[in-house]
C-alpha cells in the first residue's frame, strides 16, 4: 500500500521509506517464529514451504538489503513493488497450504 501511495506522490519519499522498514524485523521474527513452529510440532512440508522465504529474508539481512533507502526509494519502486507483490502470493499461498492441511487433519483432531 505504501509504494502504491509513493507511486501516485501521495506520500513523499522518507514517509514511505520509514513505513516499510517499520514492517522489516516483525516479519523477519514472525516468520523466523513460524518456521521454528513448524519444526516443533513436525509440520515438514510446511517447514519446508516457509524455507526460501526465511532463507530470502537472511541472504537480504547478511548483505544490508533489507532496509529501504529514501533517496534511493525511486530508482526501486519497480522492483519493490515486483518483490511485495510476490511475497503476498507466496504467504497466500502458504496459508492456503497451512489451512488445506488443517482442515485434511481436522477429523483426526476431533476424534483424538
């Protein structure tokens, strides 16, 4: 939402820069948190469907990319708005993914 305001210059550049770094390491520790979940409780697949995310957000961290740059905010948009969209797709579909599977074991759950 932020890089569509920036995009349309309804939000300046620091703005939408600050906005979206906000959002950095809570998603690096939900999903850090998630894929320890799911290794406790011996969700494989699920893991194993979380991985290239978890491995995405650490190869970003380790190279200082993780944060967005204000002044370099315009140069990126194209690929910053690629990338979020993507992401929404992948966690999407991983939550489709998480619930089929709930769902599928949920009889299980019920008779105990």
């Amino acid at each position: 939402m932020l890089v569509v305001e920036l995009e349309a210059d309804k939000l300046n550049a620091y703005d939408a820069a600050s906005g979206l770094n906000k959002l950095v390491f809570p998603e690096f520790y939900l999903l850090g948190a998630l894929c320890i979940s799911f290794l406790l409780t011996g969700h494989w697949f699920a893991c194993v469907l979380a991985l290239p995310n978890l491995y995405h957000h650490v190869r970003s961290y380790m190279k200082r990319q993780h944060l967005v740059q204000a002044v370099d905010i315009f140069n990126q948009l194209k690929w910053e708005k690629q990338k979020r969209w993507y992401k929404m797709i992948y966690l999407v579909t991983l939550f489709m993914v998480a619930t089929a599977g709930l769902l599928w074991h949920f009889p299980e759950l019920i008779d105990g």
